[in-house]
C-alpha cells in the first residue's frame, strides 16, 4: 500500500493499516498467480477457437504465445520488452494486435507482469484497458488484480469497490472470499468495522467450503471485529 497511506492514518488505525499491508504482503502472489493461472488456461482455449475460426488470427496468438514463455518464467522484462530475436513483448503484441482477442489478452498479461514487479501506475494502465466484457472465467479475476493494484496505489475507496465487484462476478469458493476478505481488511484500515463484519459474515454464510471457512480463519476476523 502506499506510504502516505501510513502517514495519513489516524492513530487508532494505525494497527489496521498494519494488519492490512501483512494481507497483501502475504497473498499478493497467491491472488496474482491464481489470475495467471486462469489466464494460461483460457489464452490456450482462445487462441484454438481463433485459428479455427479466424485463421487471420494466427499470427497474433504465436506472437502472444512467445510473450507467454517469458511470462510463465517469471522473466517480466522479456515478456513484455521481448528479446530482440523471435519474441515481439507483450507492449508491441497489445499495441500491433490490440483488436484482436490475442492482443487484448497481451494487455492483461502486460498488466500482471507490471505487477508482479510492483509497478503500479503501469499495472494500472494495462489492466483498465483489458476488455473482459461476456468473459465469464477471465475478467473476475482480471478484476480483482486491478483491485489489488488501486490499493497499492492507495487508492482505498476504489480497491474496495473493485474487489466487491470481483468477488460478485466470481461467485464461487476460491476467488470470492478472497476479495470479500480483502475488501474486508481495508475497510477495517479505514475504521469501518462494521461494514467489515458484513463482508466477513458473507464469506462464512455464503462459502461454507471455502478454505477461509474449512480452516476457520474467517472466525479469527469476525472475532477481531466484533471485540
């Protein structure tokens, strides 16, 4: 989370933020790999139905998937840059194909790549841009990520909504409590307990086989904000 952040908060909230930026510290690369997780999978499926389909297409999904090698190797600078030889970098691919379902994919990757390596502001501008629309499996956890993003940037308020949006469009046992219980802890750096309380009571009405729920941890929020 941003450093004025910190220096903006209250006394009494000091303690919240720090439990808050513990959250993110501890599941930053679980949420972000579960989005790249989803995005691997369903960039495969898209790029099969385009080239059946629309054989034009061809050349931007084998862009793309050279981009994805880097990617999947954690080497952020290639994937998006390239490497000067067969692969173009996922900003070219976004830019050169950015009609295409490939190249709007390429913006979602550049926007997770940009995070991983905790440039936000960069994140940010990749990850607006992707357009999820009708797109059931990618766009809520495309959604969350952004998320994540606006409350690194500080930008609380925005996080907050972004993540109770990504959470409805998930609507299942792995993302949805995540964002609710992230939500959750930044309504709690921002004194708002009560609100807080809702989203954790949800998680553990609304997910009952959520890991969240099975190993009990929400009990452990709900408790801390009910003292």
């Amino acid at each position: 989370m941003a450093k004025n952040q910190e220096k903006n908060a209250a006394p009494e909230n000091i303690e919240a933020v720090t439990r808050t930026e513990a959250f993110f510290e501890k599941y930053k690369k679980h949420i972000l790999y579960s989005v790249c997780a989803i995005v691997v999978l369903a960039a495969a499926f898209i790029a099969y139905v385009q080239f059946v389909s629309n054989p034009r297409n061809k050349k931007a999904n084998e862009a793309l998937a050279k981009c994805e090698t880097y990617f999947n190797a954690d080497n952020y600078d290639k994937a998006l840059n390239g490497d000067g030889q067969g692969c173009m970098g996922l900003l070219k691919v976004a830019e050169e194909f950015g009609s295409t379902k490939a190249g709007n994919l390429a913006k979602l990757y550049a926007g997770l790549a940009y995070a991983q390596t905790q440039k936000w502001e960069e994140a940010k501008k990749y990850l607006e841009a992707f357009s999820g629309k009708d797109d059931a499996i990618i766009t809520p956890a495309a959604v969350g990520a952004l998320g994540n993003v606006y409350a690194n940037l500080g930008d609380i308020d925005k996080a907050i909504t972004t993540l109770l949006k990504a959470a409805k469009l998930a609507d299942n046992e792995s993302l949805s409590p995540t964002y609710l219980i992230q939500a959750g802890e930044l309504y709690e750096s921002q004194g708002k307990a009560d609100k807080a309380l809702e989203l954790y009571q949800q998680v553990k009405r609304d997910y009952v086989t959520s890991m969240a729920v099975q190993q009990q941890e929400i009990d452990k929020y709900i408790e801390r904000v009910s003292k």
